[in-house]
C-alpha cells in the first residue's frame, strides 16, 4: 500500500510539473507574430493539423518498433509496453537539460533486474538518431551554399564544419558498431552504477542485422519528422521551394544538437534557431515561429501530457510475466 501511494504521489507530482511547464513553454512563443499571420487571413488549412497529427503517430511507431527491436534480445515485451516506454521517456526527458532524462523515463517502466540492459539499449537508440541527425545535416550544409542560404558564410568555414560533422559520424557510427567498448566505459562510471544499484556489467544482445535495420529506421523516422516541419512550414505561410524548406529544417536541427539547453530554455532555443535559419527563406517571421511551436506541440507536448499518468511496472518477477 506504502509503495502503491509513493508511485501515485510521484505519477501527480510528475504529471502536474509536465502540465505546468507545457502552459510556461507556450508563454514563450512570439504570439504578435503569430498574430499578424492570423490577421492576414492564413489560417492553418485543417487537413494539414489532421496529417501532421498522423504522422506523429507515425513518428512515434517508427521509434517504439526501434525499442522493441532493441530490448526484445533481453526481456520479453511487446509493441504497446514499447510504445509505452517511449511517451514516458518523453515526458522525462523535457523535465531535463538536452532531454538526458529521456533513458530514465524508459527505465522506469521496465523491470528492476532489466534496467541495466536498457540503460545501454536507450543510449544505443539515442546515439542512432544522432546520426541521423547529422547525416542529414551534413547533406544539407553541403547544399546550402549552392542555394544561396548563406551568402555571407565563408566557403571555408563551412567545409570546416562539414569537416567536423563527418568526423563525429564516424566516431559515433563505430561507438554504435563496436557498443561494447562504450558499455565498459559506462559501467565505470561510479554514477551509472548508483543509478542502477546493481553492480551488474552493461550489455546489450544485438545483432547487427538488429542494429543495421534500427539505424536504418533512425534515418526514416527523420524522414517523417521533417516532413511534418515543411507541412507546417507551407500551411503557416511560409513559401519557399519545399528543397529549401527541408535544408532550412536539416540545418536548424543540427544547430539545435549542439547548443546545450535546459527544459526552461529549449523551446526558446528551438525558436531562434528556426527563425535565425530559415527566417531568410520568407518575410513571414510569424509563420516560421508557429511552425516550429506547433511541431513541438503535437510531437512532444502531446506525448507527454498523456504518458504522465502511464503505470509503472512492479519491479519483479510479476513484471515479467506481464510482459510476455
């Protein structure tokens, strides 16, 4: 009964500190901006929220069949608890800097004697769509210049950059391929092992055709995401090419994973970036902020607000037998 009411105290306290910093985010947003668009009559056409909301669906799918996948080679789950554990990460990761948090949410719902696993499939996960992240960024640094996006950037500076991007693709692409290594050195982290209370090393049993195809579903998860960005993009007014649109978003996307926020912070950072970068791309500064407000709105707000309340499982061996 004690552990019963602790969890339902924590789940309330979880739950009201997530609705409360989604009302403090929205008061970020640039509403006279936003405003202006309304007043010219641009409208978001209906169909446009209704496909959006689909895709996030989608977008969410593509990242629970990337858990499940990665997790399936140590305990037994299924599709939904996937789903499950996901939205809980989400909703853990907003309360942190950067969304570190996010491997913890996961954590949380699954049993104790599996959690070091997961730490290390959580992780595995994260580091795949980071290189998603910049491969396409990448691709679109190199297209940018062509475009004229960035007239007043040096050429040099952005083979510097691209330098760079290619090099921490490499790195991250063999910490995944060779994860092991990266495990002994996360077990050694006296934190990591308070974190777990076990002393147990870290593995993860993946396959590389396991880990190949996870990779490959990274890439297509940002395939979905963007494109809900440009769908929003166009439906808020703003009326570039949709190739310009999506090096706009590939490049602000990057931006983003490098500069170093905190939950009271990020949907600002977010912002700047989209308006910094893509700003040049139309005179419709207001469309381009409610775009990015939007996206964020319906792929991680949504989420969160409901997997707030998610039960967590009962560490023990009746935690298994749920699951199989």
């Amino acid at each position: 009964m004690v552990r019963c009411a602790s969890q339902t105290a924590v789940r309330v306290l979880v739950g009201l500190l997530a609705y409360g910093f989604v009302l403090y985010r929205l008061t970020l947003a640039d509403w006279a901006l936003l405003g202006q668009m309304f007043a010219q009559g641009r409208w978001l056409p209906l169909l446009t929220v209704l496909l959006v909301l689909l895709m996030m669906a989608a977008v969410w799918a593509v990242e629970a069949l990337k858990w499940l996948l990665t997790t399936r080679g140590f305990m037994p789950t299924s599709f939904a608890l996937s789903w499950r554990a996901v939205w809980y990460g989400v909703a853990v990761g907003l309360l942190s800097p950067n969304r570190i948090g996010e491997p913890l949410g996961r954590m949380a719902q699954v049993p104790q004697r599996h959690r070091p696993n997961a730490l290390a499939a959580s992780v595995w996960c994260a580091m795949g769509q980071q290189l998603a992240t910049l491969l396409f960024g990448g691709i679109a640094l190199g297209l940018c210049y062509p475009m004229g996006l960035v007239p007043d950037v040096p050429v040099w500076m952005l083979g510097v950059a691209a330098g760079a991007i290619a090099l921490a693709m490499c790195v991250l692409l063999t910490a995944m391929l060779r994860y092991g290594l990266l495990l002994d050195w996360l077990h050694r982290r006296r934190w990591v092992r308070r974190l777990l209370r076990a002393d147990e090393r870290l593995s993860l049993p993946l396959a590389r055709p396991t880990a190949i195809t996870v990779i490959g579903l990274s890439l297509f998860k940002y395939v979905i995401f963007s494109t809900q960005y440009v769908l929003l993009l166009r439906a808020f007014g703003v009326d570039a090419p949709f190739a310009e649109l999506y090096v706009g978003v590939a490049l602000s996307y990057l931006f983003v994973t490098f500069v170093p926020s905190v939950a009271a912070t990020e949907l600002a950072v977010r912002l700047g970036a989209a308006l910094a970068i893509m700003g040049p791309l139309s005179q419709n500064q207001g469309g381009v902020a409610a775009a990015a407000l939007a996206l964020w709105a319906i792929n991680m707000a949504l989420p969160a607000l409901m997997a707030v309340w998610f039960r967590w499982p009962v560490p023990s061996y009746r935690a298994d037998n749920q699951i199989s």
